[in-house]
C-alpha cells in the first residue's frame, strides 16, 4: 500500500516538497544495484565495445556472404553441345529419374546453416574481401592489451542482461516480475486500482441523467419548451463525446500520464457544479453542461485504458465488464440518486449532490490512485536512472517517440485518425453505428420512463425514478454470463491456439445482444400502461442485458481486429455513440408525444432488427473483411 501512496498524485507532491525522501523509488534506497546495462564502469563500457565489435563484424561477414553469392549468380553459364542419347543413356535416364522420385516421397533433409567463427569474422574497413586473422584490428579489443583473454569468451549479451540487436540505452523492466509493472500488481491493488477507475467513471457519468428528474421544473423556471430544455442532458452527452478528442491523447503523453489527467479534470468537474447549480439564465445552464461533460470526459473515454494497462488478454474482459458495470449505473443511479432531492427541493439540488459526490471521489482518488500507464512509469525511471549513473543517453522507448513527434502529427492523429477511420473502413463503420443506436435507446428511455410510471401508473416523481435500478440489474445478470462464456469457451480456445486467435471469436455473446434489443422493445411498449408496472420493469432490464452482451464483444473485437489504431478506433467509437446519445433526448420527445410509447419503442424494435444480421454476418466473414481493409491487422 506504500508503494500506492507513492505513486498517486499526494505521494508525487509530498516528493516534490520533502525531497524524494518519504516515498523513495527502488533507484533512490541505499544499496540498490544498478542493472549491468545501464552501468557506464570500466567492465561495463568493455563489454559494450566487444558487442559492438563483434556486431559489426558479424554484419560484415554476412555483407562478404552476399556478395560472393551475388557474383556466383552473375558468372556466365557454359552450356555444352548435347548429343542424340544413346539406348543405354536413355535406361540410366529412365533409373535416375525413378531414383529421383523415390528421393521426393522420403522426408526431406535439411541443412543447417554455416556457422559464423570468430576467425571468420571480416573486418568491415577492408570492403569484405579480405577474412582477417583474430589479430586484426576488427577484431582486437582492449583486454588484449590488458592481458585478460578471459574477457574475449564471455558472451556480452548474456553479461549485460540484453537481446541481440536490442539498445542497451532503452530503459525497460528489471525482468519479467518488476513489481513497477502494472502487468505485475497484485490482484488485490488490481482490482483496488479498477475501483478507483469506476468510482471516477460513476462520479461522472451520473451527472448525464441526475437532471432529468428536474426537467419539468426547469420547464417552469425558464420558461421553455420541454424539448429545449431537454438540451441540458442532451449537451452534457455531447460533450463527453467530443472531449476526449482533446483530452483522452494527452493521457497518452508520457510525460504526463493518465492519473494526473484524471485528478486535474475531476477537480475542474467538481468546481462547475457550483456554477450549475446557481445558474439564472438558461444559455448560462446549456453552457455550464456543455463544459462539465466536456471536461468530465477522459474517464469515460480511458478509462478501459487504464484497466486494460494491468490485465492481459484472458482477465482483461473481466476488468472491463466490472468497469462497465460502473459507466451504465452511472445513468442508471443518476435519476433514483436525484428524484427524491428534487422533489423535497428543487432541480438545483441534483448539482449539489454532484459537487458532494464528485468531491469524495476527488480526495479518496487525491490520495489513493497510482499510476497504471507503463511509458509515463519507464519515461520516470529514465530520469531516475540518468540521476544515478551519470549516463545521459539512457531513455524510455515513449520518451524517445514523444520526441519525434510533431504538434501536427497529433494533432492529426487524434482529430482527423478516428474519423478517417469510421467512415473508410466498414467494419468499424457497421459496428459504431450498431452502438450508437444501442446508446440512443438508452437515452430514449429518460423520455419514455417519466411516461409510463408517472402517466400511465401515476407514481410519485421519485418512485417513478426506481425502475431505472432495472437496467443496472439487468447489466450484471447478463455480465455473469459473459464472464462464465468467456472462461469456459473462449478461454480454452486461446490457449489451444497459443494466442493467436480470430477476432471474430469474440463475438458469439453479442448475437443474444442482438436479439435482446427487440425482446425488450415490443413487449415493453404494447405491456406499459396494460398490464402491472412489473412487466415493462422487467422488459427494461433486458433491454440493458442486451446492450452489456452487444458493447463487451464488441469493444473487444475492435481492440483485437485494430491492435495499431485502436485507440483511434474507440475514440470514434465513443464520438459517434455520445452524438447519438446526445440526439435522441431531443428526438425521442416528439416521437413519444407523436406516435406515444407503444408505436415509439415499436419504431425503435423495427430499427434493432435491422441490426440483428451485423455480428453474425462478422462472424461468418470477418475473416475475409479484415483482408480487405487497410487498417486491420490481426494476424489470425
């Protein structure tokens, strides 16, 4: 727990104030060794010399290998003059070729390459024509000179703990079990650490529907249309939408990192509820929920960057359903957390408890969230290390690449890459498009509820608040059976595979998805206001089965098919889904007034059997999709 404390963002400052002396790194105690290579001592930079030697010698005798070959193949053919085969030829021809053949059917024999001696060795100063003898200058090192000969057959990458052709100036892991891995924490700091990530998720999603409880009184106080007040939940989605675009790639700079992105963002969050809350004109009100979703948006939008840094690929699904838990009780909860605040206040006390909420998970996460991006934790030991030996050369892999690139560069990429992105591939196109219209469902229902448990079953604006806790009961049903699915039939076909598994395999849970959308919709507008309020209780949360089993595959497969890009992928994922959700509040007012709740959700079952065939035909043919696109590169 020391080593959290370390790590969040008080331990960072107390650092920076006490001088590195109360939460001191492995590279700061007395006694640490420094790794043999990143030591710059007399034995070190000996070794180094005869790797570097002996690596240019190396390439020197493959460069001699070549351009004999070359010349072998470039030397003309002399062809002799063939005479008419005699009649005993023409029988040895006929046995050499039976001989031939029978050579064809037995198992073939391979030849080993030729070895490389070190008395083979080419001095790369002579042009590789001339194989010089180990007293050459190629290859004569400085022990020689010394008199120790021991140190010329010592292998110097098992010495200095490093791979042929690896830079001995790449600062990475002390091994495979660094416990600064994130890889390697705990499963009890693992899952503490997906906590914290849900408990920022939850503080923040929440503030999407903990206003809808207060819309009518918003409608009275200013004056509007129900529609246009239904602009303060709509602008709030759609500025999640479009922050991470600016504000998830800076979590991607390692020399920031994703935990002080978090705290700094939270904390400006928290402050715009005060604003929010004492607002007095309604393009102010717009304003202010605009901004919050906006700068509330990198959790929402990295947050499965954040678990996905200390899970591999067989428990990441099941940090990321636990996660995802989190980001659909946050609209859940929203209106059962502020319906019985509005109802003994006014609509102003939602953003109190927002400002409260926000406020705890902002001192617990102050306190208690560490790190989890690897580059922002090497890029920092980089530095450390540099401190300790002297040696200015030492740097992270990140460190180097956020130096070469541009402001231009990321620019493009984290603006214009998700966008060129969703609409020039098909894959993804299909399947954003798929979660979109899951997500404008989800946000239909902040219309429909207030209809049908408030109209048609005349219950109290809190009480009619409750059914939304279906959808989060709903959520983690359906999860326990993913999870299940997932670790007795994806698993086992991973490990037979060693790994390299098709992504469409991870999709098999999101044809029930599928079809949960339209099972849902149909009995839950022709049930509301016929039957007892538990039937389109009970139909809502399969709603919210459907959308767990559909968006968990889904996002895996993206992560998987999209390895390179797929930050940019789930960034248009995330865009696209947030401007679907931010339409339909708007939208789904008048459709309900219009065609009412039965003909409404009945437009919405037709519109999610289109859907059905999308997974299934992925399934089948994805395989021959993915040869056709320019941009997913899964090696199955």
């Amino acid at each position: 727990m020391r080593d959290t404390f370390r790590d969040s963002t008080f331990g960072q400052i107390v650092r920076l104030i006490g001088g590195k002396k109360l939460f001191p790194f492995p590279e700061e105690r007395p006694g640490f060794e420094v790794p043999a290579r990143y030591r710059r001592d007399e034995k070190t930079l000996h070794l180094l010399r005869l790797r570097e030697n002996r690596s240019k010698a190396v390439e020197g005798a493959k460069k001699h290998r070549e351009e004999v070959l070359k010349k072998r193949d470039e030397m003309p053919v002399r062809i002799a003059p063939v005479s008419p085969p005699s009649e005993d030829a023409m029988v040895s021809d006929a046995v050499l070729r039976a001989d031939i053949e029978t050579a064809r059917q037995e198992k073939p024999v391979r030849i080993a390459p030729p070895r490389i001696h070190e008395g083979d060795l080419i001095d790369v100063r002579q042009a590789g024509n001339v194989r010089p003898s180990l007293d050459s200058e190629a290859t004569r090192y400085p022990s020689q000179a010394s008199g120790d000969s021991r140190m010329e057959q010592v292998d110097p990458n098992e010495e200095l703990g490093i791979k042929e052709g690896e830079d001995p100036n790449i600062v990475d892991w002390y091994g495979p079990d660094d416990p600064e891995n994130p890889l390697n924490f705990s499963l009890f700091k693992k899952c503490f650490v997906t906590f914290c990530i849900a408990l920022i998720t939850i503080s923040v999603y929440m503030g999407s529907s903990i206003v809808t409880p207060g819309i009518l009184d918003i409608v009275q106080e200013f004056g509007k249309s129900q529609i246009v007040a239904t602009l303060v939940l709509a602008l709030f989605v759609l500025g999640y939408g479009t922050g991470p675009l600016i504000l998830s790639p800076l979590s991607e700079i390692p020399s920031l990192g994703r935990t002080p992105i978090y705290i700094v963002t939270l904390f400006l969050f928290m402050i715009l509820q005060v604003p929010t809350a004492l607002v007095s004109n309604f393009a102010g009100f717009c304003i202010l929920r605009f901004l919050a979703g906006f700068i509330g948006s990198p959790p929402l939008a990295t947050g499965g960057a954040s678990v996905g840094d200390m899970f591999g690929p067989k428990t990441r699904t099941y940090a990321l359903g636990a996660w995802g838990i989190a980001a659909v009780s946050g609209p859940a909860v929203g209106p059962i957390v502020a319906g019985f605040a509005v109802n003994a206040k006014t609509w102003r006390w939602a953003f109190w408890e927002m400002l409260w909420l926000s406020g705890f998970s902002l001192v617990f996460l102050f306190f208690l969230l560490p790190e989890t991006s690897s580059q922002t934790i090497l890029l920092k030991r980089a530095k450390r290390l540099r401190k300790l030996t002297g040696n200015g050369e030492l740097k992270s892999k990140s460190e180097i690449e956020q130096s070469q690139m541009t402001p231009k560069q990321v620019a493009k990429m984290t603006l214009l890459k998700p966008f060129q992105l969703n609409f020039s591939d098909p894959i993804l196109f299909a399947l954003n498009l798929y979660i979109a219209f899951v997500y404008a469902v989800l946000y239909s229902w902040f219309e429909a509820f207030p209809l049908v448990y408030e109209q048609m079953y005349g219950m109290s604006l809190p009480i009619a608040q409750l059914p939304f806790a279906a959808l989060l009961v709903g959520s983690i049903v359906s999860l326990a059976g993913y999870f299940l699915w997932h670790k007795y039939w994806w698993i086992p076909r991973y490990d037979a595979a060693d790994g390299k598994i098709a992504p469409e395999l991870r999709l098999p849970p999101a044809f029930v998805g599928a079809l949960c959308l339209p099972i849902c919709l149909f009995p839950f507008a022709w049930s509301s206001g016929r039957t007892h309020w538990m039937a389109p209780v009970a139909f809502s949360s399969v709603f919210s089965a459907g959308a767990t089993l559909l968006f968990s595959p889904i996002i895996n497969y993206i992560q998987d098919a999209y390895p390179d890009t797929a930050a940019s992928a789930l960034a248009a994922n995330d865009f696209f889904r947030s401007v679907f959700g931010a339409a339909m509040p708007i939208v789904a007012s008048p459709l309900f007034k219009n065609l009412k709740v039965d003909w409404g959700c009945s437009l919405l079952g037709f519109i999610s059997l289109v859907f059905i065939p999308i997974p299934i035909f992925l399934y089948k043919f994805g395989k021959v999709a993915r040869k056709h696109s320019k941009y997913a590169q899964s090696p199955v």
